[in-house]
C-alpha cells in the first residue's frame, strides 16, 4: 500500500475548497462567516452585490464599515450574543441597498466551535423575505384602514318614532329633532338641500 502523498491530499483539500466556494457564490441567498469583532472572513457574491461590490472588497471589513450605526448594532449584538451562548439565533433584518428600496432578510446565525468547544466564528445564511413582509406590512394597513372605517361608520337600526305629520325623529333622550339631524347624528350621512320637481310645481308654479 503506497504512503499518503501530502501533495496530493493538500491539492484535493484545495480543490474541494474551491468548488465549495465556488456553491456558495452561485447561492442566491446571502452567505457569510463573521469573527467576534464583527469581521467579515468570507462572503459570497450574493451578499456582496447588495452593497455594489466584489466579495474580496468585502472580506476584511467589519459590520461597522458597511451598515449604518443602528443597523450594524443590532447585527453585533445578535454576533455577540451567539459568541457568548454557542446557540444559533434567527433574527429579522433591514438591509440598506445601494440601487433599490431595503430589503427584509430572515438571518440565521450558527456558531462554529473549535476542538475544544470554543466558538471561533459565526456563520450566516440570509433568506430575502421582502416580497412576503410587503405582503403584510399591505394588510396590516387595509386591517387599520377597515378599522378606522368601521369606527366612523354607525347603523342605524330597530324602530324609529317619527312624526306623521312633519316627519320630526323622537331620539333617544325623547327629544324630537328634524330627520336629516337624526341622520346625520347616528351614521356618516350628510345632507344637501334641494327640491324635487313635484314640490316645486306645487309651491312655486311660476317656475315651472
């Protein structure tokens, strides 16, 4: 049995490396490995195109170069967290894009652990939730747009005491008031005044 050839074995890592690499840059989903001060060691393209640039410009940044202050704090706090619990934490973002409205990701983030249990880096894999968060931010405005409609709108309903002779509304506290107050007062209804042609034949001839 022929000895291990060390050259050979480190060509097949490398090769094995490289297609790898080469998987994950053809993801769509944005992938990437972060160290504990918030060091970026690898990204694939679909996470570096967001920001307009090669995934080697990316690479050696940290999240503070490349997210304004707010959202590269809430990303190294989530970074932290995962260093100091060894857990995977699945948390939502707001992405800033360079030619396009934001974008939504639902972000999962794995520690990796060395040997001795010891988290060495996080790795993080992105999935654009955006069309589907579109989706809700839509009904959660039609859900407040129906709800301020039903708060203007009151029924009226049961029987009404009216007047046979001036059609005057007896309300609710025994008053009698004019019909269209009535109306007015108890739905979203509103009046104009004008005068159909009957009455006008009757009271006034001469304009007819």
């Amino acid at each position: 049995m022929n000895p291990p050839d060390p050259a050979k074995e480190e060509g097949t890592k490398l090769n094995r490396a490289g297609v790898l690499e080469s998987v994950l840059d053809e993801s769509t989903d944005p992938i990437f490995n972060i160290l504990e001060d918030g060091t970026y060691r690898y990204v694939n393209r679909a996470f570096s195109s967001h920001f307009d640039r090669e995934p080697e410009e990316v690479i050696g940044l940290r999240i503070y170069d490349i997210f304004p202050p707010d959202e590269a704090e809430k990303r190294m706090t989530v970074v932290k967290r995962s260093f100091a619990t060894a857990e995977t934490i699945v948390f939502e973002v707001r992405v800033p894009m360079a030619r396009e409205a934001d974008r939504f990701f639902l972000t999962s983030v794995k520690p990796i652990l060395d040997s001795d249990g010891l988290v060495t880096s996080v790795v993080c894999i992105s999935k654009d939730i955006t069309d589907r968060k579109r989706v809700e931010q839509e009904r959660e405005q039609l859900i407040q747009d129906l709800q301020s409609a039903l708060a203007q709108v009151r029924t009226l309903s049961g029987l009404l005491p009216i007047c046979a002779n001036c059609k005057n509304i007896r309300d609710d506290q025994g008053y009698w008031i004019q019909i269209e107050a009535y109306i007015r007062d108890h739905s979203s209804a509103d009046f104009t005044h004008g005068i159909c042609p009957g009455c006008r034949e009757k009271f006034f001839p001469e304009a007819t």
